[in-house]
C-alpha cells in the first residue's frame, strides 16, 4: 500500500534575533552582530515578498521615554543594516516598542537580559 499526504510548516511570525548585540545604552551594532544580520538579508533575499517588522525592546531600566528612544533607534540600526545590504527599504519597518512589552520579569538581571531584545515580526509573507 502506498500512501499520499501532504503537509503545511506555518514558521513563527514573530522570533527573537540571536546573537544582536548593541553598546550598552546606545543603537550602534557591534560588529559580533553580523553573522546573524547577514543569515535575515539572506533570508529576505530569498523571500522577496516578505515584508517584516524590526521591533526593539528594552528592560525598565532608566525612564519609559528614554527606553522607547533607546528600543526606536536600535530597531531602526538593524533596518539601516538590512537596507544597506540590499534589501528594499519599503519591505523593512523599524518600531520601538521600549519596556512595554516584557517576556520576562525585570526584577533579576536574567529576566531584563531577557527583555533586551530585537525581534522580526512577519507582516506578509
């Protein structure tokens, strides 16, 4: 007997970038980020339909205004980063999302480690 079936993978729409790394209350990339900027250019290069969301988190250290400047300005340096590697700047949003969104708690430094991050959202694919 021989059967047929097919399957659908829907990948996550929202990941955390791994191995991102920023100055310590600054936007600029360290250059250790590259590896895995150039891994999402490839990505896009692939998929030239998708279009994604750049969002930068922050812990709750310092005042929620500072910390959306600081989430703002880290998200749009991974964009600069994408765009000046090719990748179409219509198809790459940079948003700041600050200490609103946390995945952890921030009372112990794990957790604000945690909540330092960058992530790709999905918008279309």
């Amino acid at each position: 007997m021989t059967y047929t079936f097919s399957m659908k993978y829907d990948p996550p729409k929202t990941y955390t970038l791994k191995n991102v790394f920023f100055d310590t209350g600054k936007a600029t990339l360290r250059s250790e980020s590259n590896a895995s900027l150039n891994e999402l250019v490839d990505a896009l290069k692939l998929k030239s339909g998708m279009f994604i969301e750049i969002a930068g988190h922050t812990d709750n250290v310092g005042t929620s205004a500072a910390n959306v400047v600081l989430s703002s300005g880290r998200a749009n340096a991974v964009r600069d980063y994408l765009v000046k590697n090719g990748i179409a700047p219509a198809r790459v949003k940079a948003k700041g999302y600050g200490e609103t969104q946390p995945v952890a708690d921030n009372s112990a430094e794990d957790g604000r480690q945690q909540n330092r991050r960058t992530e790709v959202r999905i918008l279309t694919d």
